[in-house]
C-alpha cells in the first residue's frame, strides 16, 4: 500500500499552471497584486491537473494522537495522560481546533495511533460504516498500533513495521476523507512531548545541528530544553538515520502521530488532493513524506510559521513559503485552519473574478 | 460631528483587558500558545469594555472612491477612468474585493467621495432608505464632494472645507454601518493614482523620507517610480504640512477618499467598534485618525501588510503588527478580508474553548 501509494504520486501539470498565470494577467487586478496568493493558485492548478482547480471544499481536518516514550526523559512539563484527555477535549468540540473547525466549516476526524492511557469513553462519537464530514460532530478513530513510542533515547521509538503501520494508518485516512468528498486535508496533531521527537526528525532529514531543530514546544524552561536538545542529539548519534530510508528514520527517532501524518501526505499527494500543513509536527512528517516521493512537496501548503524554530528549518528545506506567521505553537491543525480561508481565496479568484474584457475595464 | 466624534474616542477598558488574560490562562492550551491571536483578542475585549467581546459578526467593507488631480503629473500607468469602471466591477460583484467579500460573507459598500468620470449607471444597485447589510448585493452611496482633487503637485488637492466634509462622510457612512449591524469595519478603497497622495500623507504623518515612503503602486517603471517620489518630496516642500492639524494635511496633500476613510476609523472608534485596515491607503488614513485621536488607535487592526513601503512606515508609527504578510498590493479592502477570519478566530477562541477546569484536562 505504500509502495502503490509512492507509486502514484506525479509531477505537477505544467499546462495548467501556465493556464493559470495566463489567466492571472487577464483579471481586473493590476498583474501580481494579489502577491503570494496568485502563485499559490497557479501550484494548485497544477496539483489538480486543471485551471481553476477545484475550490477546496469541503475541508477536513486530520488529527493523529500518539504519545511517546521519550516523556520519560523529562522533556516537557505536561503529564502524559494530557494526549488522552485532549481527545475527549476534541470529541467535545472544547479545544482550539475544534472552535476554529467550527468557523471554516471543516469537520473534525481524530485518530488513536498510539495513545499510552485508556482513551475516555465516547460512544456517540464512535462510528462505523461509511464516513461522512459533518463538520458539527467530531468523529474517533480507533488505529492505535501500539500504546505510545518506545524511548528514542534508549532504542528505536518504533519498529519498522509499526512505523509502516502508522503511514499506511495516514493513506487510508487520505483515502476516506477524500471519497467522502473532502477537497483539501489539514494535518492536526496531539501528542504531549511530541516535538522531541519531530525535532529529530528534522535534524535527520535537513541535517541541521539539533540545536537549531530544537524548540521550547509548549513552552519549557531552560534546564528541560537544554536537556531536549541532548536527548535529541544522543539519538541522532545512537541510531544514525539517514534520510534515504526514511521508513527508518521514522522508526528510530519519530511518533506514531508523526508518521501517520506523513502517510495522509503521501495519500492526498497521490490523489492530487492539497494537504494544508500545521506547525512543526505536521512539517516534520511532511520531510519523511518528501523522502518518500518528493513529488509530494506540490501537494504540501505551509499553513503556518511555527514559533518552533524546526519548523523554518523544514519549510526552508522543503521549499515551502508559510500562509500565516503569527506566532503559534500550539498545534492541533490551528495554525492550518486559519490559513484555509487564505488557500480558499487564492483559489476562489480563478473562479469568480471578472476579465478587464468582460467587465469593461481599461487597461494600463 | 468631526469634534463630537474625536471627543467620544476614549482609551481602552483595562478591566476588560485584564479579565482576557486572566481567561486566556485557564482555556485548553499553553499558555501564550496562539501568539499575536491573544493579544488581539485582549486588544478587543479593551475596546468593546467586555470580556468575551463580541463575535465580530457581521463584518462591513466600506470602499471609498476617489480621483487624483495628480493623476496629471503622469504617476500611474493607469487611465483615470479606471476608478469608475472599477465601481462598475464592484457593483456587478466582478472584483477580487467581492469574490473575498462573498467568500466571508461580509457586505460591500461602495461610496463615491469624488470620483473624475461619470459613473456607470447602476439603478438596481442605488439604496435609499435603511440600510440593509446583505452580503449578496453591493450598495452603493452617491456622496461626492467633488469631481477629483486639485493637482497636490500645484495646489493644495483639496479645501479644509472639503477635506473636512469628506471625513464627515466617512464617520456618517460608519454610523450607518455599525446601525445597520455590522461589529467591525473593513476599510476599502479605489482611486488610480492614490498611492502618491497616500505616500505624501505617511511623509508628513511621520516625518519619514518621501523616499522611503513611496512605492510602485500598481507596478511602475523606474522612470514613474522617480517622478512620483519627486512629486511627493515637491508637494510637502511646498505646502509643509504639519501633523499637529491633520485636516491641514488631508487638505493639501490628501485625497478624498483617504480623508473619508480617516472620518470610518474616527466614526468606528467613537462605538467601540474595531475597523480592520487593508492597505497603504488605508494605513495612511490611519495616521491621520490617530493625529485627530490617538486613542482611535486602540480600534484599529491592521489585516496586512502590504507590498508598499509606505505602508509598513505607517504601521511603524501607528505600533500595529498586521496579521497577514503575503506581498498583496491590489487594495479595494481585500487585504482586510483576508484577515478577517483570523480576526474571527481570535475572539471565538475566548467564547468557545473549554477550561482545563470543565474539560477535565490536567496542567503541567
């Protein structure tokens, strides 16, 4: 299913690229006012193969929520059972991803792969059979592959097949989502002491120095950051990942959220669907998917600039100019949330604008 | 009205201010998680005297358009009929500043302060009347002072008469609005050639270098380019305006619309009501409503920042950060509707998200 899913994960279409800039110069607006969003527009087109490429509606946001065994380091000041408590915070419709959902019209999918405490019982949310995006009804998905990471700073985090697992947990998530009709994804994460582990993924995949991959998460205090930084540096030195199997990076040092995330990449990537990225866990994984296939990058659109400083790292090497810089560091998907209605306008301009011809308006 | 208005602009309510900060610590995230949203939604709740304040539902986008007697002096590579044919678009809903408008669901009002040609005609959409907030049919309102400005590059562009009757305007078209039920302004503007007299009012607001506060507009050559910053260093070397009487500086250098769009901040301010800037006109009319009130100041936010020099000049001097950053420079308000859904988000999260206290999430 990964191999297939790599597989089927072209380049972009230059035809309708071109299509869309030479439209661009044909709207009543002056030729490039519209800044960052007129070239988003024109990668859009190219990601669908079509110009205008389809509005990006409805969305849907995928959360994935795992723990870690790394909190056994001290690397974050928030107990464990958090990740399981903010899921019934999520199921509730009571977190900042939730009340941002609620504007954009966007449902809420929550994922378990990999969450160490017993989950809170939430039988409403439960569902089976065909899934439906309902934007006011937050939906659970049970796909844990195993309780929380191992300690990356002890071994591997994962195994190979567990990593596997949680990709190919992300594809068909992909894969429901978008036959349920979602037109664009948004990567939502939930995890306490998740950026240890994206902070060495970002490391292993840019080979920047951990320092410099390392941030303060939800916010720690000097002792516990320097020790973050070691950690992350000690596992990079134990388990030596090399960014050309990125299956083993994800397993020796990466999240069981981190690497279904980069599978809902890779999903959206092969069915030409936009995937608008979140913070810094969602560009950690977004580095793996990049390894994979890195024809996935034209699928990816930065949401937002992290307060994580990884997270400019990840975008600098993936190519990838942020929506929104607003100092977030919250996670969740809110950062990309905020930034569907900036993807939704740049998109919607090819649809609706007026021609100077058509409307009757001179030009320079 | 002018007076009475300026009178009635008072300084935030620090009990409001402080109760946000206080609920902004006990809601579902890290503290300080959502950066430049919190403190937004603290400004808020300083301006509306309440904590939540108000959803900033439904939100209104004020054009104000206007021609330039400096349009002679060969600043812009546009013809002056634009401003008309534009109104035309906007009426016929053809326009970016509609398809962004439309998008969320913000109405859109049209008013001719003093545009050169005359209008196309647009019975269907001439209003008298209540005003009526309806997102699906832009209004328009006859309200020209004159035909055009004089040449700022000969004459004083504009009477303190005029001046002053255009920024009454603006504060009338305001108290409309916010009767008709809009909960924030969205300023807007259309005006070929108004980025020079933009560029002379930053210039004399701020004391910065006509250098530095122009820029290319809509696109202009190197030739255009210079000769527009030397007619900005010519008219504030002729007519040396001084910030201490603003309608002084409205008067010489100004155009209609930006003395209009000062009178909206002003006519915001006085209810309480916040106004979202869009772009380098709207900054520069900025300044001259807080050289009139400095407390307008605290119902102003900045949406982007947009590609004019002048503009981040202004923002400097005012001490507002905007909200988005993507290279825009089209104007017509749709910067400001860009932003506004993260303006949105901000006051939502305070009605909305949980408190580790009712959602029964453990703190760190």
């Amino acid at each position: 299913m990964l191999e297939t899913t790599i597989a089927a994960i072209r380049p972009p279409d230059e035809s309708a690229m071109a299509s869309a800039r030479e439209l661009h110069g044909r709207l009543t607006k002056p030729a490039g006012s519209l800044g960052a969003l007129e070239e988003l527009s024109v990668r859009l087109a190219g990601l669908a193969g079509a110009c205008p490429p389809p509005l990006p509606e409805p969305a849907a946001v995928a959360i994935f929520a795992g723990d870690h065994g790394v909190h056994a380091q001290g690397v974050t000041p928030w107990p464990q059972e958090v990740t399981g408590q903010m899921i019934g915070n999520f199921l509730a419709g009571g977190a900042v991803v939730n009340a941002f959902a609620r504007q954009a019209g966007a449902s809420v999918t929550v994922v378990d792969v990999g969450v160490a405490t017993p989950l809170p019982a939430q039988p409403a949310a439960e569902t089976s059979g065909p899934v439906v995006l309902d934007p006011s009804t937050p939906r659970m998905v049970a796909a844990s592959v195993r309780r929380g990471t191992r300690d990356l700073a002890v071994t591997a985090a994962l195994t190979r097949d567990e990593a596997r697992a949680a990709v190919q947990t992300g594809i068909r998530i992909a894969d429901e989502l978008i036959e349920a009709g979602a037109a664009i994804l948004l990567t939502g994460d939930m995890g306490i002491g998740n950026t240890t582990p994206a902070a060495a993924l970002i490391a292993a995949f840019t080979g920047a120095d951990p320092l410099d991959a390392t941030g303060r998460g939800t916010g720690v205090d000097d002792p516990t950051y320097a020790r973050k930084v070691a950690v992350v540096r000690a596992a990079l030195a134990r388990h030596a990942p090399t960014p050309a199997d990125p299956l083993g990076v994800l397993a020796a040092v990466g999240g069981l959220e981190h690497a279904a995330l980069a599978g809902l990449i890779l999903g959206a990537a092969a069915r030409r669907t936009p995937v608008l990225l979140d913070g810094v866990i969602a560009v950690s994984a977004a580095l793996a998917a990049a390894a994979f296939a890195p024809d996935a990058v034209s699928a990816m659109v930065a949401g937002h600039r992290s307060a994580e400083p990884g997270a400019t790292v990840a975008l600098r090497h993936l190519g990838l100019d942020p929506l929104i810089d607003l100092g977030l560091r919250l996670g969740e998907g809110t950062g990309a949330l905020l930034a569907l209605p900036v993807v939704t306008g740049a998109v919607r301009v090819l649809h609706e604008v007026a021609t100077f011809d058509s409307a009757g308006v001179a030009e320079k």
